[in-house]
C-alpha cells in the first residue's frame, strides 16, 4: 500500500511515515501542500493522509484537486479541530474519512488500512495459490499448515503479486507499490527481493519470471491447466 503523509509540522510527519511503514506500508512526505499536489500529481497513491491546516496551499484546497483529479485515491483529513461543524466541513469537501489531532496511532493506522482497501477493487479476505495463504489483516503467510516469516518488503511483493490474480507485474509496478520514493529504481531491490522471498516461500516454485515483463504468480485454474 502506497500513502502519502501531507503534514507540516515535521517531526508529527515523519513519526506518523516511521509507525506507518513499521506497518508494512510505503510512506512519502510532504511538508506543505505545494509538496503534497506534486507527489500526488506523480504517484498514485492509495491513501493521503493529509493536515487540514497547511501553510500557503490549505489542506481544503488539496483535498478538493485530489477529488476532482478523479482518481481512487482515498483522503484521511487530520486537524486540530474536532467540533462537528469542522468534521461536517472536511468531509463535504469530499474526504473519506477525519481524524482530529491528538489521535491514538493504532486508531490511525486502522483507519488507513480501511480507506486502502476502498482505494482498490475489491480482494478475498485471503489471497491464496497452490497451497499457500496470505492474510492481509493478521499479515501472515501459511504453505502447507506452516507459517512462513516474511520481512515487510517481502510480504509487500508477495501481496501484490497474488492481488494482481494471475497478471503479470512489472518490476518498476513493484518498486512503486512496495517501497517508496527514496528507492533507486537503477538498484537490484526488487530482484533481490524476489531470491530470498522464493527461497523462503519453497519448492515447488510459485513465482514466475516473465523475461522481459516482471513477475506472476499464476491462478489456480492456469497452475492446474500448466500441469496437466
């Protein structure tokens, strides 16, 4: 899941990118909304978590382009201001969802995860191929009755792959959606990445190589079609 922190009091920024990311999401950051409407206009981003109460561009202001830009983007609008009347009012902007500071940080990161869910079609409780079952919510992955102990990345990689069902994805598509915009698209990340995830989810093997494209992990009914 790939998210957006648009907030301009900098250390409650990057606190809320750490605990986010320590969740297994991919954070950017932008420290005003300038910042926030050209990260934005680059990336598709599942979620923005965005302050109401920028300096120069207002979070009202972004909210409303990201809105009218048409994309699946979901908007979590934070503020100081926790009346009715000032909920009403994000929310008519077209936000998905408020929050008012100070907030519990679990409560945040659950809010989150909701509105990333409604950013993409929608997916099965559990992402499953041939014998192995990934649990977005508990955030586990079992093969054969065994659970198997993915770093974040790897566990990001993998649920990409099994929600893409069956389609091939680039490995430029991964860098985006798993890590964020301070990684090297010129590295080998994704490449090693995919060794120690293959290694560690066993034989026989579930991830393809599409030389030239990126990676699959084939459904069900093609895996079977491929053996018989």
């Amino acid at each position: 899941m790939r998210i957006l922190v648009v907030e301009d009091e900098k250390p409650l920024a990057d606190a809320i990118a750490r605990g986010l990311r320590r969740d297994g999401m991919a954070v950017d950051v932008a420290y005003d909304g300038e910042s926030g409407q050209e990260k934005a206009s680059i990336t598709r981003y599942d979620v923005v978590v965005l302050d109401r109460d920028l300096p120069g561009m207002s979070g009202d202001e972004l909210c409303q382009q990201l809105i009218n830009s048409g994309a699946l983007t979901r908007v979590l609008m934070l503020t100081a201001s926790g009346t009715v009347a000032d909920r009403v009012a994000g929310l008519s902007l077209g936000a998905d969802d408020y929050l008012a500071k100070p907030f519990a940080f679990a409560e945040l990161v659950a809010r989150v995860r909701a509105l990333g869910r409604r950013a993409t079609p929608a997916q099965p409780p559990l992402l499953t191929a041939q014998e192995l079952e990934l649990d977005p919510a508990r955030r586990t992955v079992r093969r054969r009755d065994g659970e198997i102990e993915l770093t974040r990345k790897e566990f990001g990689v993998l649920e990409v792959l099994l929600s893409a069902g069956g389609a091939v994805v680039s490995s430029e598509e991964l860098l985006e959606r798993v890590w964020d915009e301070n990684a090297d698209p010129f590295t080998t990340t994704v490449r090693v990445t995919m060794m120690t995830l293959r290694k560690k989810l066993g034989e026989p093997g579930i991830i393809e190589t599409v030389v030239g494209s990126g990676y699959r992990v084939p459904s069900a009914g093609r895996a079977e079609h491929a053996r018989g």
